[in-house]
C-alpha cells in the first residue's frame, strides 16, 4: 500500500505535490484547488496489474490536457466511482453531471476535465486504473461508454458500485494476496457493466462470462432469500439460463446452487437469532423470515451446519 496524505504539504505546494502523487491514482493531470481550504487525501492499493485509489477531496479542477496525453498514457481504462460530492465531467465529446453513487469510464488516451465542488464537506471517491489489455471488450465497443455515468441504470451497474465500495472500506484490513485475488473480480465486474451498457455481453469471453452469471446469481439469491421458493428453477429463469448452465457456472465455483442458498440463509438466521432488536421473535420466527416455514427442516439444517441446536446457539451467545 502507498499513502500520501497532501494535507502535509504547505498550501501553496499542495495542488502541485498532490498532482504529482496522482500519477500514481491516474494518467497525469493538473490539479487546482478553488479555494484555500484545499484538502487531498490519497491512498493507493495494487490489486496485481488493477490499481484502487480512494481519494478524499475538497472543490477543485482536475484537468488532463492534450498535452498530457501526448507526453505520457499509460494505456489504460479508468473508472472514476463517487461516493460523496458534486462532480461535472467532459470526456471524450460528452459533458455529464454525477454525484454520489456514479460512476464514470474514462480512456487514459484522451483528454478529460472534472470539476469537484465539495463546499459543503470533502468530496470522496475512487479510482480504478486497469490495463487496456486486460479488459475483455473490444475498444469500438467501450467507446460510447466513455464519459456516460455509470450506477443506476442496470443490476450489474450497481452490483460494481457497491463491490467498489466495499473494496474502498475493507481494502486495509486485506492482504497483498488478497487484492491480488480480487482483480478479476473487479475486471469481470467492470467489463459486464461496459458490455451490458453497450448490448455487447456477447463479447466477454466464455470464462468471464461464467464469472458475471456467478456474481449475477449471488445477487438476486441474496436478494430473494426470504422467498420459500427460492431455488435452481427460479435463478435460472431469472437470468435466462437453463438450470444445468446455471448447476455447472457453480459448480465450477465449487459449490452448488442449492448448498449456497442454504449457507446465506442460515448465515443471516444466525446473525439475526443474537440481534437484540429481533429478542422477541422466536426462532422458528427468525427461521421463517428468511425461506424456512418448517421447523423440523431448519433445526436439522442448522444442526449440521454449526453443531448445535438454533436455541442452543441463541441461548450462548449474548445479543449485541
């Protein structure tokens, strides 16, 4: 991990210490901040060839010129993702507005300029840097995505965001092997919100596309866990596989549909049996809530997953 906290600098080297240290978060730009209260704050996580940068930020013009493409491009894609602040973007002959929960892909081989007002508290986001050669789609058709905001229009979009956020508050708590493993997650994640933007899923190669179906099907289960009919059929209809595809994507993931839908369901029984807002809710209750109307099925289940019975466990461990 490398860290530079710009605040260190003197005022009046800030911007300029700050730009410096964005080559490593970016291609290289010009940084002015709008007033005196300039605030930059940058940490950097390798993830193999993928870069994640989390950067907190006051009002400022964030400029990469002509010129600064002509003297250095990394060769690159980056995704700007926002989580707090007003921003206005121009990138590749688009001018967008966007804000907390957007995103915006930007090719490091064109020029951009980002305006950030953050006047009523520091703006925050994140940057992801990866290498054109390692993203599954081809450049004709990443180009209308260029410069368009990204985080509300489809489930893949905001399945991306919210796995970058995520990335962004647990990536110190990570190892330098784990970052690593996490890069063809956020490869695959970004190149089925591009595809899918574009109607160009069928580009993604065959792996990838496995890996997207995956991450696809662990959403909507996870969404839909309190259904008592949640099961192969109903995933599979939902994404418009058949259930043997949809048997084998997870069984290359080395599990099976039915196996992770019982494990999330019991997890989040388990989690809520010692919650204290949920103490007057029996077990067989708490079962029901999350697709277990019969309690024999649960108990059993539950038995067999932690060694004891859901009363046992809830009676063990205090509420808090």
């Amino acid at each position: 991990m490398q860290e530079n906290l710009a605040d260190d600098f003197p005022l009046i080297e800030r911007a300029g210490g700050w730009s410096e240290t964005a080559v490593l978060a970016e291609a290289t730009s010009q940084i002015r901040f709008h007033d005196d209260r300039s605030v930059a704050r940058f940490r950097a996580f390798s993830l193999g060839e993928v870069q994640l940068s989390v950067l907190r930020y006051s009002s400022m013009l964030v400029r990469r010129t002509p010129r600064l493409v002509r003297q250095s491009d990394p060769d690159m894609y980056g995704v700007c993702a926002v989580i707090k602040g007003d921003h206005a973007a121009e990138h590749a002959g688009r001018n967008v507005a966007f804000k907390g929960g957007h995103m915006l892909v930007y090719d490091s081989a064109l020029p951009y300029y980002m305006d950030v007002d953050a006047t009523q508290s520091d703006a925050q986001g994140m940057v992801v840097q990866i290498p054109k050669k390692s993203v599954p789609i081809r450049e004709r058709h990443i180009r209308p995505v260029l410069g368009v905001t990204l985080g509300e229009n489809s489930a893949v979009e905001r399945m991306l965001f919210r796995f970058l956020a995520e990335l962004r508050r647990e990536s110190g708590n990570c190892t330098p092997q784990d970052l690593v493993r996490l890069q063809t997650t956020v490869i695959d994640l970004v190149g089925a919100a591009v595809a899918h933007r574009v109607d160009r899923e069928d580009q993604l190669p065959h792996e990838p596309r496995q890996r997207v179906l995956f991450l696809r099907a662990v959403a909507f289960i996870r969404g839909h866990l309190n259904h008592a009919d949640l099961g192969p059929a109903l995933v599979a209809a939902a994404h418009q596989v058949s259930v043997r595809t949809l048997h084998r994507v997870f069984e290359e993931q080395g599990t099976t549909v039915s196996c992770f839908i019982r494990r999330q369901r019991l997890e989040r029984i388990r989690t809520d049996l010692t919650a204290p807002h949920l103490s007057h809710l029996t077990v067989h209750a708490i079962a029901a809530r999350w697709g277990y109307p019969r309690p024999t099925a649960f108990s059993r289940a539950f038995r067999t997953a932690y060694g004891e019975s859901p009363g046992a466990y809830r009676r063990r461990i205090p509420a808090g």
